[in-house]
C-alpha cells in the first residue's frame, strides 16, 4: 500500500544538523501515522518522532527540542530536521507508515523505508 525510500543521512560533527527526507507513495498513504524510529548496531529500534493524519506530532523525551519532524504533502514526503546532534545519535534512520498505534516511542510500522545512516563523530 505504501512505499518509503529514506534520504539525507550523514556524517556530522557534534553540534551540527542534518535533514532526512522520506519519499512517500501508495494508496492511503496520507491517512497513516508517519514516524521516524532509528537502531545503532547491537541495540533495539527506538522510536524517534510521529506524526498522524490529523497533524499531531510526538517525541521521544531525548529528542525533544532538537528534532522536528514534519510533512510536506505537496511533494509526498516526510522530513526530520535534527539540530544539536550527539554521537548518542548516531545510527541507522528509518521512516515507517502505520494505520494505527500513532505514538512516540513506535517502533513498528506496516511499511517501512531501507534506512539511511546518521553518524555524528565528537
């Protein structure tokens, strides 16, 4: 139903700012909850932001104030703009398209993209 492909990952230094883009088609896709959730090497997926059909968003409590995850519809596509980024950041980045269960910690989605790395170096 839906199809995600993620872009806009990098290399970054302590301090600095990246955008991931997520590129969104299918039927319905514009009815989903859209979330970022994000997995570093030997540990659990960790839910990162949300946003619903309605335009709610949520956070999880170490993003909140650096992290903004919007929706351009228009151009079908997902953003998080994160600011202030940490090495505690740094991990594979992905977008996930859900029906249901629109909250901020969700790390289970019903489609999601391929990924893109963040890596953030001190």
């Amino acid at each position: 139903q839906v199809q995600l492909v993620e872009s806009g990952g990098g290399s970054v230094q302590a301090g600095g700012s990246l955008r991931l883009s997520c590129a969104a088609s299918g039927y319905g896709y514009s009815r989903y909850c859209m979330g970022w959730f994000r997995q570093a090497p030997g540990k659990q997926r960790e839910g990162v932001a949300v946003i619903d059909s309605d335009g709610s968003t949520n956070y999880r409590d170490s993003v909140k104030g650096r992290f903004t995850i919007s929706q351009d519809n228009a151009k079908n596509t997902l953003y998080l703009q994160m600011s202030s980024l940490t090495p505690e950041d740094t991990a594979m980045y992905y977008c996930g398209a859900d029906l249901y269960d629109c909250y901020a910690g969700k790390t289970v989605f019903a489609y999601w993209g391929q990924g893109t790395q963040v890596t953030v170096s001190s």
